[in-house]
C-alpha cells in the first residue's frame, strides 16, 4: 500500500462562485476527522462536513472563507464544505458585493 499523496492547491486558481441554495462562511473551529464549525453569511453556525471530493487535496485551517451547502434536513445546523477561497479571492468576492466587508 502506498503513501497517500497530497497534491498542491493549483486547482484553487479557478474561482468558484457558491451556486443555488450554497452559503459562504468563515470557518470558526476544526472539530476533528472531516468536521468544520462554519459561520454563515445568513448569522447562523453550521457544523460542516468536508467532502469526500476535497479531502486530502485542499487544506482548511482556521479563518479560511468556504462555500457551504445546508442539507435537507437539518439545514440549521449542518451542510457539506464544497470549497475553499484563498485570500485573493476573498477579496475579489468582497469586491463583487458576495461578502459583507466586515466578514
């Protein structure tokens, strides 16, 4: 069995903008495994889980702005992390009115 390969952030490069029924959120606590304490743009926090498609290939620390997707069901209090912004495009999210300036 090999390694388990962690590659670089260069898909980070082409930005993502949060699609139909997703949230932007600053993340406040890592809670261990694959769980995100999430503070969403709507004032509510959202324990987040990060997707098996993002796991291993992009890191999340604290502070990082993400897109989260609430589920169905208890869509208060949990959702699924679907990406991660770096600073020059939190920035340029800001710039285009998606992000109070103050988040």
């Amino acid at each position: 069995m090999g390694k388990r390969k962690v590659l670089n952030e260069s898909e980070l490069k082409e930005m993502q903008l949060p699609g139909e029924g997703e949230l932007l959120g600053r993340v406040v606590k890592l809670l261990g495994s694959d769980h995100i304490l999430v503070r969403c743009t709507d004032d509510k926090t959202r324990m987040g889980r990060i997707r098996g498609k993002l796991k291993r290939k992009i890191w999340i620390r604290d502070n990082d702005v993400v897109t989260i997707a609430p589920w169905d069901f208890k869509s208060d209090d949990r959702g699924d992390i679907t990406w991660r912004y770096t600073l020059a495009q939190v920035d340029m999210l800001k710039q285009k009115g998606l992000l109070p300036q103050d988040f």
